[in-house]
C-alpha cells in the first residue's frame, strides 16, 4: 500500500460512504450493519487541482492527467480489536502498511442507522479507536523490547536503543500516542519505528462526519472533536459524507452550484484529498504540451533529476538540465513561448529544488 491513506474508524460511522464518494464509484459495499467491509477497498483517487485546468486553458491538449493519491478503506474497529475482536488484527495490519490515518467520526444523529456502541459520542469513538491503536503499538513494541534485551547485553548502542524503547512503552502506557512522544522526531526514534511502523506515529487527520444542518454550523460533537485535534495537533476536516455521494457524477459546474446553495465553498472530500496530499510530504510539478497537461507526483524538497525520474530513469541518468517556468508567470504570460519572451524560463541544473506547480521541461542525454 505504501503512500496510502487509511480509512479508519467504528462501524456505521460512514466510512464506507465516504469512500464510495472519495472514489465516484459504488466500489465499497456501504450497509446499516457492522463488518459490511471486511477486505480493504483500495481506489486511486485524482488529486483537484485549478491550476490544471488554467493550463489546458493556454494549451489545450488532448488529454489532461490529474497526480493521484491512494485511499484504503479499512473494516470498522471494536473494542478489543488489539486482541483480534471483530478481525481486529487483521484491520490493524492494513493500517500499519498506511502512512496517514483519516479517522471517520460521526457527528450526527439519526435513529434509523444503528451505532454499535448504543449512543453518538464521537469522543468516546475516538477513545475506543486510538486505545486499541495505542494497545496494538504496545504490544509490538514490548516484543522488540525482548529482542533489544538479549542484545543490550554486549552491545551498549542496542542497551541506549533499549531504554530508550522503555521510555517510549512508559509514554504509550498512559494512553499516549506516539506521535506526541517528546523524542519522536529524533533519530533513536526513526531507528526503532523504522520496521515496526507504530500505528499511533501515523499522521492524522480527523473527518467528521455531520449531516446537512451541520455543514454550516458546527454542532456540540464537531466542537469536541475540534478542542480534542487541536490537543494532539491534528487537522480535522467536516463533510457530510451523503451529501458527498450525491456530488457524484455531477459535472463541476453542477457540483459547485450545488455547495453554493449548501453555503460551502470546497467539498469535504477535496479538503481531505488535498490535505492528505500535504500530510504525506507529496507535491505536484506540471508539463504542459498539445498531448498532455499532466501533474507529476513528487516529495518536497525533490531535486530536478530525481523529478524526471518520475517521468522515466533515462531522464534522470542523462539528466542535463531543467527548463523551468514558474506556474504564476506561465499562466501570465499566456503560455512558453511568451514567458520566454519575457525573460521567466530559467535553466536549472542538478541541484535545482523543484517548486509546488513549476512547469518543467527536462533535457536529458542517454
């Protein structure tokens, strides 16, 4: 799954909805009953982007490709999931192999869709699923404890490796996640998560899930998950994950229409698209001509060379150098051959930081 983003959370939250709508496709089964997922859904879904449509605008090519980004819906979690609950462990492990976590919340109330734990409190859903992320890491971070151990005693790196474990399960035990450890960011910390990919390391994002009413005004549930993301310093995005179904299938001008009278500017989901973009590090960068206008998918901070790498490894073996446009004098200039006119191509070499939206044009020798 690798740069993928996790769909997570109880079930008859809207998990399953939301990634039919994420996708455009009926490709999950969505049902008023738990466990309707068992098998991770995977769907590839187009990242939104104006700046693509500006460009086909100058250029007007045959075809437009949009960067894409990896969605896994992931089976509803219960309460002792940790211990195999509900196929827990199975789920669990389709989470470790997801860098960003999107944990569905329900925020709404409606007796005709059942909730497994009796009542709406997304507080204690949040509880139930980060307790059960939290017991998970425990638990694979104890057995690596007992390996560490029988090292540590010859070898002081894996004794400093082995405390610093120790340090880290003592921080997990009080109901912590990972992420907040106050070393996490230090290489000990990469070293040891590096294979064991603990679950609570994961970014996450929350997704609240309202019905229409709460589109507009955020009710007593989407303000308490709100105060609690912003204690663990993460993102929480509203959506109304029915009304997201409905936009499928609409042209663009209808879908905007449509949350104009809804008073919402950009849908949920293109907020957690593009926000789940971000989280994994992922930025885009553009070619332009009469067959494409396409966004290629990069990491931040990726050097020219290893970006035309991503177009084909020839470009980045015989890499010679970068033809670079800045998307804003690109669309300002109407085109190349103007910005050139205008003195705003540059030509970079193998050093060059690509920027989020550089249009590029790569000279290469093989």
């Amino acid at each position: 799954m690798g740069l993928a983003i996790g769909l997570v959370g109880l079930p008859n939250v809207g998990k399953s909805t939301t990634f039919n709508a994420l996708t455009k496709a009926q490709n999950a089964e969505a049902a008023n009953y738990p466990f309707c997922t068992i098998e991770p859904n995977k769907a590839i879904v187009p990242v939104p982007d104006k700046r693509l449509n500006e460009l086909s605008k100058i250029v007007n090519p045959e075809r437009v490709q949009h960067s894409t980004l990896d969605f896994v819906d992931i089976a509803g979690l219960v309460k002792g999931a940790s211990k195999g609950e509900g196929l827990g462990n199975k789920f669990l492990s389709n989470i470790r192999e997801t860098e960003v976590i999107l944990q569905i919340v329900r925020c709404f109330e409606d007796d005709n869709i059942v909730h497994t734990e009796g009542t709406i409190d997304p507080m204690r859903d949040i509880d139930i699923i980060e307790n059960e992320l939290i017991l998970a890491d425990i638990e694979v971070l104890s057995n690596r404890i007992t390996r560490i151990a029988k090292q540590a005693k010859a070898d002081k790196g894996a004794k400093a490796l082995m405390d610093f474990a120790e340090q880290l399960m003592e921080f997990l035990a009080d109901g912590k996640l990972a992420r907040n450890f106050p070393e996490a960011n230090s290489e000990m910390f990469y070293e040891l998560n590096k294979d064991l990919r603990l679950l609570t390391s994961k970014e996450i994002m929350y997704g609240a899930n309202v019905d229409e009413d709460g589109l507009l005004e955020d009710n007593k549930y989407v303000q308490a998950v709100k105060e609690h993301a912003a204690s663990q310093n993460c993102e929480v995005i509203k959506l109304c994950a029915k009304i997201e179904e409905e936009l499928i299938g609409l042209s663009d001008e209808e879908a905007k229409e449509f949350l104009d009278d809804l008073g919402v500017e950009e849908s949920g989901l293109a907020q957690i698209i593009h926000k789940g973009f971000d989280k994994l590090g992922l930025m885009s960068y553009f070619t332009a001509g009469v067959k494409e206008v396409r966004a290629w998918t990069i990491r931040k901070n990726t050097t020219a060379p290893k970006a035309a790498a991503v177009i084909h490894n020839d470009f980045e073996k015989g890499f010679i150098r970068a033809e670079v446009i800045a998307y804003d004098d690109y669309v300002a200039c109407g085109g190349e051959a103007k910005a050139k006119e205008a003195g705003k191509m540059r030509l970079e070499g193998k050093e060059y930081i690509v920027n989020d939206g550089d249009v590029m044009h790569f000279r290469f020798n093989v």
